[in-house]
C-alpha cells in the first residue's frame, strides 16, 4: 500500500462523524501516542477489528484507544515492510531486513524459515490469493509459504521478469493475479500457475491501479503523468 494511501486509511479508520452534516473530526496517532515510528509502511486489519500498522520501527497494533508495540522475539531492532491477515486471523509480517514472521491466534510471533537452505532469500512482498494461500516474491523468484509444517517452498523462478530489486507498488486483480510497478514497467503475473502474463512498458512508472472493467491507470513519477491501459 503506497503512503498517500495509508495515510487516507488510517485517517479514516480512526475519523468519526458526530451527526451527518457536521464536521468530520480526525485523531493523529503517532509516536507521540504510542507509535513506534511515523514513517508508516502498511497497516491491515482483523477479524476482531484491531488496527495492524507496520513502520520502521516494527510492529504495532491499535485497538481504537492505545497503541501497543510488538517486538520481534529475537530482540533484533527492524521495521516492516508487509502485512497481511488471514481468514484464520493469523498476521503475517515481512522485516525489513526480508524475513518471514506469523503472529497467531495465540499471538506467539513465530519466524517462518526456508525448507531449503538452497532456496533461501530476501522476502520481499505477500501475494495472498483467493483459497488463503500464500506466494512470496523472493528476490527473483516465487515462494509458497507451507502451514504444515510451517516453512516456505520454492514455487517458481520468473527469468522473463528479471531481477526485481523493490516493487514501486502491488496490485491484486481479478483471478488470483498481481499487477506491479516497477521503475520502467508494469508487470502482471499469475503467481499460482507460477508464470508471466504481460509487461507494459511504461517509464518512471510509480503506481498502478486497476479499474473495474479491467483496465489499468498508470501514474508516472517525475512529469506525474496519468494514463490508461486497456487489460484485456
């Protein structure tokens, strides 16, 4: 979730409105109220309504009244850089510094590790799907995080794509697909069948959106230039 965005949604979360008509009132969390860091990188929330935010200064979740910090268990200081919440109301967190973590039902923080040593890397990104699998995208390649036992699997290596150093943003679109922007291009792939769909070429790309009938609008950085791409 891009900053602007987050920003949006967490003022929104925490707004209410008195009577229609009236002004809408804000709240500001921040480290001043609890939070770890300002700089805000994603936020989610669960089934029981309890606000997930991830910053550089870790994890953090808000209950509509205080803030509570969530320290990795290894002691290690690092911030995060994704989230996502299951239908079983299990957090997953990636580090910034590219590691798995799982918060459960228990909220026992728990590192998920690689099956193989061979296939090992820097986390970057969750793909939830539609069945509540999860696909990682690992340095240059996808990743299936196993429940049981829990640990990630290599799934599969998209040379078309090439290497991937950050994703600019990510998009869900329909039927378990992802759309991201890169720096010169926007690329879509299906990460369940593991492979490539279609790459835009679009330069300083900064986000991309889908619309409803499928269609793409693409943001670019530095002349902030907005255009349409036709998805069919």
């Amino acid at each position: 979730m891009r900053l602007p965005a987050l920003i949006c949604f967490v003022c929104c979360w925490i707004s209410f409105a008195v009577v229609k008509g009236q002004e809408i009132n804000f709240r500001r969390i921040n480290v001043e109220s609890g939070l770890s860091d300002n700089l805000v990188s994603c936020a989610t929330l669960d089934k029981n309504g309890m606000m997930w935010i991830g910053s550089a200064g870790g994890l953090d979740s808000y209950n509509g009244i205080s803030v509570k910090h969530w320290p990795y268990p290894d002691g290690k200081d690092r911030g995060v850089g994704d989230l996502y919440c299951d239908r079983q109301n299990h957090l997953w967190v990636i580090s910034t510094d590219g590691e798995l973590w799982t918060l459960n039902n228990n909220r026992r923080f728990v590192q998920v590790k690689f099956a193989s040593a061979q296939d090992s890397g820097r986390v970057r990104y969750l793909l939830p799907v539609a069945n509540d699998s999860i696909y990682l995208w690992v340095n240059n390649q996808l990743a299936k995080v196993s429940r049981e036992p829990l640990h990630i699997t290599a799934h599969a290596k998209l040379s078309d794509v090439g290497r991937i150093n950050t994703f600019l943003q990510k998009t869900p679109l329909a039927n378990d697909k992802y759309a991201v922007a890169l720096s010169d291009r926007v690329v879509v792939f299906d990460p369940v069948a593991g492979k490539l769909e279609k790459t835009f070429v679009v330069d300083n790309c900064a986000a991309a959106v889908q619309l409803s009938n499928g269609d793409m609008l693409v943001c670019t950085g530095n002349d902030r230039e907005l255009f349409r791409i036709e998805y069919a």
